[in-house]
C-alpha cells in the first residue's frame, strides 16, 4: 500500500465532512428535492389546492403535499389581469383530481417543477392553448409550446382578447421596480 501524504489525508478528511453534510441535508429533508431533480422522477397524487395559473399542490400516495410548478410555461400573476381566469382554468382542469407529474426541476422557491398529465392530455399545453399562459421560451427548449400560442393569439383565446397583454415576467419586473422605489 502506498504511504498516504497529508494532501491524501486533507482529502479524504474533506470527502468525509462533505459526505456527513450531505447525509444531515438529506435526513432533514433540505436536500431531497434538488438531489433528486438531477435526475427526472415521477409524483402521482391528488391536485388539493391550486395557487395561481402556473402553479397548484399535489398530496401524493404517501399524504405528502408536493408544490408543483408548471413546467415551460408562465401564467398571470394573482392581481394581473387574466390571473384569476387563469387560476380558475387550471383549478377546473385539474382541481380534486388524480394527475401524475413528470418533475424536471426544482426552482429557486424550492417547488418541484414539472408537467402536469391527466390521463394522456398534457394541462402544461393546454394552459397555452386555452389562451391562459404563454410559452415560457426561456425553459421551452424543445419549442413545444410555440404553435399552440401563436394558435391562442390568432384565435383572441383568453389573455388574447387583450390588445396588449403584458406578460408576466414583465409584470413581475415592474411590480419589483415599483417597490423598490419605494
């Protein structure tokens, strides 16, 4: 066996004290979500509560609550105009009913992220296609959304109807700026 020098020993003392932390997040329950999310997983429950458009709670087999944020898409923010339709369109798609969730990420607001299935229909798609969120390009790498806004916007379905609908990262940006210059 070779003679160990103190960088190996500094090393394997650091592996030692990372791994210990690791195993502390994990049993408090700190770490789950974001180790997980570097891998896909699936959630199957009950949706129990809906917050706004783009995001509701799953309560899953095991009674734990699960706050799932709609993956690649962005909806009206509760006070925007179009947020309370589009809470109330999700809530009748979803609201009291068994969904499975396809969780792709956790965000910075530590909500599982992902897409919404009940049975085969896709509720991420039909949100857009219902005129009551946009294709958030930003996390729509595949361009998968794309069509069904522009279908939206053709047809005035939803936010649509507004002339100029401000989305809601621009939205979110000024009511930030207009607090912050309080």
């Amino acid at each position: 066996m070779p003679k160990q020098t103190s960088r190996d020993l500094c090393c394997r003392r650091q592996f030692g004290v990372l791994l210990a932390l690791i195993v502390v997040e994990l049993l408090a329950g700190r770490a789950g979500p974001a180790i997980a999310a570097s891998r896909h997983y699936l959630i199957a429950g009950r949706v129990v509560a809906i917050a706004d458009g783009d995001t509701l709670t799953v309560l899953d087999g095991a009674n734990q609550r699960h706050r799932i944020r709609l993956a690649e898409i962005d909806a009206p923010e509760k006070g925007q105009p179009f947020g309370t339709k589009a809470r109330e369109n999700l809530g009748s798609k979803v609201f009291g009913k068994a969904v499975r969730v396809e969780v792709v990420d956790v965000d910075a607001y530590h909500r599982e992220v992902g897409r919404i299935y009940l049975g085969e229909r896709l509720i991420n798609r039909e949100m857009v296609q219902d005129g009551f969120a946009w294709d958030y390009r930003a996390y729509d790498k595949a361009g998968e959304f794309g069509g069904v806004e522009a279908d939206a916007r053709r047809h005035h379905r939803g936010l649509w109807a507004d002339p100029r609908p401000v989305p809601p990262w621009e939205w979110r940006r000024e009511k930030h700026r207009a607090t912050s210059a309080r």
